[in-house]
C-alpha cells in the first residue's frame, strides 16, 4: 500500500487558497510508514483510477520551471473515497479546484491530499482542477548505473554555454519521476489517457506521446501544441520533449514513423534508425498483435540519464546514438532501437503492475533484441548477443542473487539491474525452447491480447502459456522467476564398453537456491553425423547411459546452450577442437575456442586458422585478437590467412584489427 489515505479522516480549517492548514488529524505519507520485518513491496493499492489527465505546460528557461494546469478524471475503484492522494513532488501549488469550486488540501512536497467536496462511488467520475508550478532541478537521490538522476524533467543548456548543441528540454519518468513535472498517481498499475497542450517559442518543435491534433500561433507569437493519446498507457510512460530539432519522416504502413535529431545530424537519421520500419512489422507479424498505438516516434536528446526510454509511440535516446559504425567498430546500436521497440507491447500495452514485477517488461524487451537479431542477422549473431546477457548476468551473481521476482527491494532503482534485464532474458529463451516456437509465440499473442492496457503479474503469464500449450508449468515459474540462482553443473563423460554415460551434476547451494529440474538434450557426434538424446536432470547426481558403435569424436550436454548455467566439463583438447568444427551453436564453438586458446598447444594453431576462415564474423575478430596479443608469437604463419581474410572482408572493426596486425608483421 502506498498511501494510508483510506484508513484516516482529515479535517481541514482553511480553505485551499489559504497560505496554511491546520490538521486536527495527521496525514500519514509514504515516509513515515513503518517498515514490516520482511520488507513486502506490495502492488499499490488502487483506491481510485486515474482515467484521463490532461495538462497545459509553458516554461521558464531561466529558472528552469515549469507552469502547469492539470485537469484529472479520477474514480473511485470499488470503495466508495472522501479524499484522494496524488503524487506531486518539489511543486508549488496554487490552487486546487473541482466544477470551479475550491477544495481544500494539505501538500507536504512530496504528496498532494485533496479533501472532495463529498463521498464518491465507484459509479461516478470526477475532475479534478490543479493550478502548480514545478522546479524539477531539485534532485532526488534515486538513482542507479540504469537511471542516473531522478528530476524528471530536464532543461539542457538553456544558456546555450555549451559548444555543439543546442538548448532543449526532455522529461525521464521511469520509475516514478513524472510526478516531478505534472500531479498524478505515479504507478505502474495506473493507466490514463492523455491530453498534452504545450506553449513555446514557435521556433521550437515538440514531441509528446500520441498524435499532434493542433499547433496554433497565439497572440504573443508562442505556439501552442496539442498532442493527444486516446489509448490507456501508465503515468511513467508520459513524455515531452522542446527543442529545435529537425523532424525526418519514414512510414510503416499507413503510420507515421518520425526521427527527431538535431539538424547537423538530419543527413544520417535513416542510416541510425532506418531499420524501424521492418523491425514494427516484423514484431507485428511475430507476435500476431499489431503495433498497437497511433504513431512511432525517436528523439534522440543530450545529457540524458537513462540510455533509452520507452514512453509510449514517443522513445527518447541519449546521444551516443549519433555515433557511427567506424567509431562503434563496425556495430550499431540496433539492439537499443529493438529492445525500446520491443516495449511497447510488453511495458507499454501490457505493464507489470509492480516494479517486483519490473522482469515482465524488461526481460521482454531483452529477448526482444534476440527476436531481431535472429530474424535479420541468423541464429549464431543472435546467440552470439544472448552470450553477451549470459556473462552479465554472472558477472552480477558473483556479488547478488536474487529472486527475479522480488517483493522485497530497498530501492525501486534495484530492480533495474542484469537480473531483470539480462537473466529475464536467458530464462524466456529457455522457456521457448521448452515448450517450442509454436507454444511459445501462440502464448505471448494470448497473453497480450488478453491483458491489453492493463497492468499483469507473474502469474498471468503463467496462466496464458498453460493456457495455450495445456502444460502445467509452474515448476518451471517458480524455479526461475520465483527462486534465486542458477544451476553450477559439473558435466563428465566416459566412455566403455560401446556406452557412453553422461553425468550431470548440479552443485549450486541448493539449501539457498532450488535443486532444477533441467529438460534438455545430448548430442553425440561422430564421423560427421548427429545423435540426439533427450533428458532431464532433475537430481543432484544424474546419469546416463547410451549404446555407442565405437567412441564418437564428441559428445555435447545441452548443446545449444539454452540452459542458464555454469558448466564444469572434462573435456579433451581434441573433443574440444572438435566441438569447434562440428558445433553450430554460437556457445559451444566460443567456449572451445576459448578453452583452446588459453594456452598454446598443438591444437591452439589449428583452430585459429579455421577461425580466420569462419563464416561468423565474432570468430574471425576472436582469431584477430587472439593474434595481435603481445605475448603470441605465431603472427608471421598466419600472414597469408590475414590477407586472404581481408581481400573478402566487410566488417569495419575486423578490417581494422587485420591491417593493424599486418602492420605489426610487417
């Protein structure tokens, strides 16, 4: 709960536009409440649904301050209410009004109690009038490497001191920032519709979410800006943004897809975001849900705080976007562009209804950018980038391990971390390959058509993959999204006799973390043909057994690495070269490659001359980098390989390392 508004009765002695109240009863704020023992993060109670807000905003570039007039449609939600408390930080509040009536209110800074002229029940709708202005420059001190400041509204360079860019103004509300700017309640289990009235220099453009219905020159020659959302989307996924951008316009079908960016950059707007346009339909066909909202914009600010932000048809990015492929080695930044994509039907049409809950939209838009990848650039570059999520992921377990569901945090701001991200991720691929694309895909459309503009839980995801598959899958839920930790699985392989056995064994704490049930597969090669074997490790000492012709040149426990896990093998340097050759998954061939190159031995040469000549591109930089190493004396013999590479070679950062290391030969 976050508010105790319910539990009290406020009497009030002055009227609202008085310059103090006098409480006979004291309002209790989120601050003062006391903490349980177990620290519970309960989804906020809803005591009334914000149903539609609407603002009118000018601004101060001076002083950095907002002037705003708020008009909230506010209903009970069941209980019938006397008072609402709306979240309403660093603010000056000059009046609050309902039908033109004064009310009277308490205002503490942080919140905003409004007493109602009478008792409301859930049948009824009332407006809510608010006169205020907003000093967002008055920091917070929530923040994390993932949000870095908390003002929810920015003005950048309003003096124009700064050389290279121009002044501008942008707001950031995630997770509970929008209340900086504008009164509302600042909760993921709140959804609004929206209308934005924004007054400024008419030199300037502006942005907000939905469609632009008016721009119109008043008499002080400002302009005044009308953007509207007509579909229901949370309160942090509001968004504004001023300035003299330049618009470039694209198309998605019959959509508006535009790119704000700051007129030196106009010239290389579609080469940054070109691809978006295939990235809505692509998304759009996979999940069989059609991009839901009325338009798809990118603005691209300075000094922003967050990386990328997924406000609804409106996504802010910082401005390492503008960043070129020769300085980005050859890369891009379409796994940014996807994961915000991705959002807006996980986050945006469908919102985790608690930041306990936070996984259920960024591990979505995590996969998101597997999603992309795979479809564009194939199953290795895509795998490739999950190996990436995988050691982020347990870098950060070396130091926490947490529930990926978590209803005790300390900070909102922790819940933003590679668990949510990174190893929400891992564990939707794995479910994928569990109960297969078909399931899988059918679940995500059900589970988004079904919870359309409304917030969710863990559980409903649960229940629409068991919905669609017929499955019972929460053994799998609670070992993953309701358990900490991973598997630590000690792998070794013997051969006797014409059978091989496989023995698997899961040596994580399981007093601390849950003992897995692990369905999977075991592939055995030999003389160039496959076997696979499928399992389920489920103890903590697993074996098995297989008849074999004669010993196989590897053998390959979950050989496309869907587990989330740290592996221990006992394999030889000659399975290990072979499981670079014949593996055709990204992980596998990495973690050979790796193994083999750790230190030099008669089979480290081999596998770099395939490497060198190796249709993925990660495997060609890897042999690069392993040969401009200081310590490696070998470069001379592969002078020709290098030269053979790069008379065919198309990839910015390879070509780069090539020439540098024929240099260092030469």
């Amino acid at each position: 709960m976050k508010y105790l508004a319910s539990l009290l009765t406020i009497i009030f002695l002055f009227q609202s536009c008085s310059t103090k109240h006098v409480l006979l009863k004291e309002w209790v704020l989120e601050d003062s409440i006391t903490k349980t023992a177990n620290n519970y993060k309960a989804s906020n109670e809803l005591e009334y649904k914000l149903i539609h807000t609407e603002l009118h905003l000018s601004f101060n570039w001076d002083s950095a301050q907002v002037t705003g007039s708020a008009q909230l449609t506010i209903s009970p939600y069941f209980f019938p209410i006397e008072e609402i408390v709306l979240d309403a930080k660093n603010m000056k509040i000059k009046g609050v009004f309902s039908a033109n009536s004064p009310l009277k209110y308490y205002y503490n800074g942080r919140q905003l109690a409004i007493k109602l002229p009478r008792t409301y029940t859930k049948e009824e709708q009332l407006k809510i009038h608010i006169e205020y202005s907003a000093i967002p420059g008055s920091t917070t001190s929530q923040k994390n490497a993932a949000i870095t400041d908390s003002k929810g509204l920015y003005f950048i360079n309003p003096e124009k001191k700064k050389d290279g860019y121009m002044p501008q103004i942008w707001s950031q509300g995630e997770p509970e920032s929008n209340s900086m700017w504008f009164p509302t309640l600042d909760s993921p289990n709140q959804k609004m519709t929206q209308d934005i009235f924004l007054t400024v220099d008419n030199k300037y453009k502006t942005l907000s979410n939905g469609l632009l219905i008016s721009s119109n020159l008043n008499f002080d020659g400002k302009r005044t800006d009308h953007w509207q959302q007509t579909k229901a989307t949370a309160p942090y996924l509001t968004m504004i943004a001023v300035g003299e951008f330049e618009k470039i316009s694209d198309k998605w079908r019959d959509l508006d897809v535009d790119y704000f960016v700051e007129p030196k950059y106009a010239s290389r707007a579609k080469e940054i975001f070109g691809n978006t346009p295939e990235m809505i339909e692509f998304y759009s066909n996979k999940l069989g849900v059609v991009y839901p909202w009325d338009k798809y914009a990118q603005i691209v600010v300075r000094e922003y705080v967050s990386g990328a932000m997924e406000n609804t048809s409106a996504v802010v990015f910082g401005d390492f976007m503008y960043d070129t492929q020769k300085n980005l080695g050859g890369k891009n930044h379409e796994d940014v562009i996807a994961h915000e994509l991705f959002h807006h039907w996980f986050g945006d049409l469908v919102t985790c209804e608690s930041w306990s809950n936070l996984p259920l939209n960024e591990s979505f838009a995590t996969y998101g950018e597997y999603l992309w990848k795979e479809f564009k650039y194939g199953k290795m570059d895509a795998d490739h980038h999950l190996s990436i999520d995988y050691k982020n992921y347990m870098r950060e377990s070396t130091f926490k391990k947490e529930d990926l569901i978590r209803f005790e945090y300390n900070n909102i701001l922790h819940m933003f971390d590679s668990h949510s991200y990174a190893k929400g991720g891992q564990i939707l691929h794995m479910l994928r390959n569990h109960i297969g694309d078909e399931a899988f895909f059918e679940g995500l459309k059900y589970y988004l058509n079904e919870n359309a503009y409304q917030s969710v839980e863990i559980h409903n995801l649960r229940i629409a993959m068991e919905k669609v598959c017929g499955r019972d899958l929460n053994w799998f839920f609670n070992q993953w999204f309701l358990a900490s930790g991973h598997p630590e699985l000690k792998i070794n392989y013997s051969y006797k006799n014409n059978e091989v056995t496989i023995g698997v064994s899961q040596a994580q704490d399981i007093t601390k973390h849950p003992l897995y049930r692990l369905p999977s597969s075991i592939d055995i090669h030999h003389n160039g043909t496959v076997r696979r074997e499928h399992i389920i490790v489920d103890r903590i000492n697993n074996s098995f057994t297989f008849t074999i012709s004669e010993k196989p040149d590897f053998i390959d426990f979950d050989p496309e690495r869907v587990i989330l896990a740290t592996r221990l093998e006992n394999k030889t340097q000659d399975e290990l070269y072979n499981q670079f050759n014949y593996s055709t998954g990204f992980k596998a061939k990495y973690e050979a490659f790796t193994q083999l190159t750790t230190e030099h031995t008669s089979f480290t040469d081999k596998v770099i001359e395939i490497a060198l000549k190796d249709e993925f591109w990660k495997f060609r930089s890897l042999a690069l980098d392993y040969l401009l190493d200081e310590k490696n004396t070998t470069k001379v013999k592969f002078q020709d390989s290098i030269k053979d590479l790069l008379d065919k070679e198309d990839h910015i950062g390879i070509i780069e390392k090539g020439n540098k290391l024929l240099d260092r030969i030469h």
